[in-house]
C-alpha cells in the first residue's frame, strides 16, 4: 500500500488481445476509461497487483466496476497480504536484532580459519569450565571411556605458555531444528545430563545453569544453533501478526486485535515455550508458562495450533512476545498503544524540558517532575496497565510467583535481597525507597489513588476503555480513511469519516470500513479531481 501515481487506463483497452470481441482500437467513452482507471487502482489497493485481462473485460461489458468484484478483491489472498503489510507498518513488526538467551546457550560452527570446526557454545566462561580455557574442541570424533565418559588429550595452549588445556573430540547429533540430519557438536557441549555441580559445588540445572558436565540437552533442545532463534523471533512476530491478519479477514471484530484471546502457536514458539525460555534467564525475562496451552509440537512443525486455556490477563497482540519485545519498556508499550490504536501522540511541551540542573529535576516521580509531568500524567497510568508483564521480557508475571511485597526482596527484611537474582530484576531492593520489596510496576502506586487497581486490572482494562470510549473506532476508521485516500484527512472529510465510524461501531469490521471507503466518491474520482498525488 505504497504510494502511487495513478495514470489513466485507456492503454488498458489497447493491450488487449486484437481477436477480442467488440473492442475497436479508439478510445471507450469517458465513463468507461474511468471505471478502468477506478478498477486498477482498486486492484492496486486491496491486493498489491494489476488487474487481470478478464477483469479489464468485464468492466467493459458491464460499464461500471460491479460490487461484486469488490468483494472478490476483498477476499483474495492478495487482500490478506496487504492486510498483513498494513499491520507490520502499524506495529513495527520484526525483531531482527533481538537476542533471545546469552552466550552460554548459544552454538555457533566455526569460521574464517577454523571454517568446518564442529558446534561449540560461544561462551568463553563455558569452553573454560570444560577445557581449562577459551578454547574449542578437536576436530575429530570424540573418545569414551569404558563407562562413557569423554575422554580428553591435554595439550599446552598456547604453545610455549605453559597452559594446559583438555580438549575432547566430537560427536554427532541429530538437532531439534533439522530433524533427519546430524551435526558434529563438540562432545562437552552435546551433553544430555539433566542436572550438574557447578564451580561452586552446588547443583544446577542443566537446561538454565552452567557446569562442566552440562550441555546442550537431548537433540541440542537448551541450546540455540546458527539459524534457529531467527526461526523463533520470526515466529514471535508472525503470532501477533496473525492476529491481526486473521480477525480482519475472518471478518471478526476488529477489537480483537486489542482485546481478543484467540491465539495459535508453530512449532518453533512451542519448542521455545518448552526448553528455552529458562536459557540464559538474565537475559530475556521468559517463562515456560506463557499464559496459555501450549501444545506439544515438533520443532520443524509450521502450521499454526490453537492456543487454549488463556489466562493471565493476555489481551490481543499486546500480551503476545511480537509485541511485547518490540516494545520491551511498559511505557513504549503505552507510546506504541496510544499512537497505533488511538492515533494520539505524546509530545514535549512547547518550549522543551527545564535544564538538568533546574533542582525539579531531583523529583523521582515523573508524573510530578517538571517538564516531564506534560506527558507522564498520562504516560504513566497508561503503562501501569503492563505493570503484571516483564519489562525486557515476554513473562506474564501473576500474583502467585510475583506478589507485590515479597518479604525476600525487602532488604530490610533479608539479607539476600539484593543479591538474589529475580529480586534485582523484578522488585525495588534500594533499602532507602519507602517502595522497598514491591514489584517494580508499584512504585508510587500508594501516591496515585486507582494505580494498583490500574496494574491489577492489565492491558485489557485500557483496550476496553479505548474501545467504550469510540477512539479506537475513530482512530481505526480515519487511518483506513487516509491509507486508501493517500492523504491526511482534513476538515472536509470529518463527516464522512464520523458516519463511518458510527457504522464501524455496529459489529467492527474492518473489512465492511474498507469496503465503504473504497466505494466512496472521494476515492473512486480522487485522481481526476487531482487529490491522489501531493
């Protein structure tokens, strides 16, 4: 749904067929050349292509571009493309450069002049742990003892440093993401024990801890290879996007974008769910318990399961991971909330922020610092409703694993608080914060009367609130209104765009906005009334 420059169909006629029936090379009368150039960029519009020689001709035959190829259009799977390419701009749908775990669980092959070397973890901490240095192992196969243990050759590394190092050989493995075909991993890193002792002597598990006798799991499943977080990242986006996609074409309301619950997940989401979401956990805050069934599929498996028993207060794409680690504070969701589905925008006040020197500055509470307080008054409320979802992270985090005040986290209390690991990430563990041992998302709750109620109640609670308020149904329609028309609505538009917004409101379907607007005059005559181009 590019831009365009339209041109007027008359050549349409011309490169039609000479042998076709009742077409003389001249030109159509004025009508018809203009039903032509309506249904070209009808065509243009709602499936991304020309029209086809047999539509050109029955607009011919009938005069007129009849509803009922409207609707075709409408149904067609280039309709869906343009549908999914409408909600990739709006959400800004990929995660490209998003990393899923740390090094630890990570296999890379060798490159450049170790080219052909077998697996190996990344980690420099881990080929320590199992070599005695920075190092991989042997390019050939692996040694086992009589009772299975891999067998190493100690050999000094770097030559002449005096450095010894044990290195083993590899073995071969069939991996999770190619089943049916084997790679050679290093023998360390190919280990399928469930638990092992760490360098401190306490015991770990295998599949989110690091120990000299822990590796990758059964067929590499704890561990990401070269292309498979690519794999999953792109699964994670396709499962918002195929929200959005699928209740526009299915025809349902379009409020289930933002408040809906009917998900579906592939094969690379569930192997995900299942083995990799406690893999390197400082880094990407992650659950096995996404808030849904997650059924029991094989990696390579890609078409899309239903997701059942939802719970945790998920609400449409915005509790799915394609949203939530695009957007990985609780206030880019709400700026990304509020621009996409509301079409508001928070803005500076005229004149900027006061210096950093200015003392107001000193205020921890940015709906009272000055300057800032312009935006986060609302702002901040608006991203409480994420408040029970991980920042950094794709967790739901409910009140059974995250109570608000947990005794644990409160320095005051124990000792471990600041250094426990969940308590750092997801609680306030600054013994001088009157919030100390609250979940994060509370701070300042007591200082705002209706923000715990505001956590509490989630995403759902603001898309509702949107939606009762009509600005979603305003926003929804105007942005169908200036996407079709290739232009900013202005005040002539107003009430058209109103009239459709209240049809909008009886049933939301998209599909029935787009049809309307497409059939309106403002879009059938926008090129020879010379709208269409800037």
């Amino acid at each position: 749904m590019k831009k365009r420059v339209h041109l007027v169909v008359m050549a349409a006629v011309a490169l039609l067929p000479l042998v076709a029936p009742a077409l003389a090379q001249v030109c159509e009368e004025p009508s018809v050349q203009s039903e032509l150039q309506y249904l070209r960029r009808l065509s243009l519009d709602l499936r991304g292509h020309l029209p086809s020689h047999d539509e050109y001709l029955r607009v011919i035959d009938d005069g007129e571009v009849a509803g009922g190829l409207v609707d075709e259009m409408l149904s067609s799977d280039g309709f869906i493309h343009q549908i999914r390419a409408y909600h990739v701009d709006l959400l800004w749908a990929n995660l490209g450069r998003q990393r899923l775990t740390n090094n630890n669980f990570r296999l890379v092959a060798g490159r450049g002049r170790n080219a052909g070397a077998p697996l190996s973890s990344i980690s420099l901490g881990k080929r320590t742990a199992y070599r005695g240095a920075q190092v991989s192992c042997r390019n050939e196969p692996a040694q086992f003892d009589g009772d299975g243990n891999i067998m190493t050759v100690e050999e000094e590394s770097p030559p002449g440093s005096g450095n010894i190092v044990r290195r083993e050989g590899y073995v071969e493995v069939e991996p999770y993401w190619a089943p049916g075909t084997t790679v050679r991993v290093c023998a360390f890193d190919a280990q399928t024990n469930e638990r092992g002792t760490n360098a401190q002597g306490r015991e770990v598990l295998c599949s989110q801890g690091t120990a000299p006798d822990c590796g990758c799991g059964p067929k590499l499943a704890w561990c990401f290879g070269d292309d498979s977080e690519d794999t999953i990242l792109s699964a994670m986006v396709e499962q918002a996007l195929d929200v959005a996609v699928r209740t526009v074409t299915d025809d349902r309301p379009y409020t289930d974008v933002i408040n809906g619950t009917d998900y579906r997940v592939n094969g690379p989401l569930a192997h995900y769910y299942r083995h990799l979401t406690s893999a390197g956990p400082n880094f990407v805050a992650a659950s096995s318990d996404p808030g849904f069934n997650v059924p029991d599929l094989s990696f390579e498996q890609r078409d899309w399961v239903p997701a059942t028993e939802v719970k945790y207060g998920h609400s449409g794409l915005l509790t799915l991971p394609g949203f939530l680690l695009k957007f990985q504070s609780n206030r880019g969701r709400a700026n990304r909330f509020y621009e996409a589905f509301l079409c508001k925008s928070f803005v500076a006040p005229e004149g900027g922020l006061p210096a950093s020197t200015d003392p107001c500055n000193e205020e921890t509470d940015l709906t009272k610092r000055c300057g800032c307080a312009y935006c986060h008054q609302a702002v901040e409320p608006a991203a409480a409703h994420w408040g029970r979802w991980s920042e950094a992270g794709l967790a739901p985090m409910p009140d059974q694993r995250f109570p608000r005040y947990n005794r644990t986290c409160d320095p005051s209390e124990s000792r471990q608080a600041g250094r426990n690991f969940a308590c750092r990430r997801f609680y306030i563990t600054d013994e001088e914060n009157p919030y100390a041992g609250q979940l994060v998302a509370y701070e300042f709750a007591d200082d705002h009367p209706g923000r715990a109620e505001i956590i509490e109640t989630g995403p759902s609670a603001l898309a509702q609130t949107a939606i009762d308020t009509g600005e979603f149904a305003s926003c929804a329609v105007s942005r169908m209104w200036s996407l079709f028309l290739d232009r900013e609505a202005n005040s002539n538009d107003m009430d058209a765009i109103s009239a459709l917004t209240a049809t909008f409101k009886n049933g939301y379907s998209l599909r029935d906005v787009i049809r309307s607007v497409v059939t309106r005059p403002e879009y059938r005559y926008a090129a020879l009334m010379g709208q269409e181009e800037d």
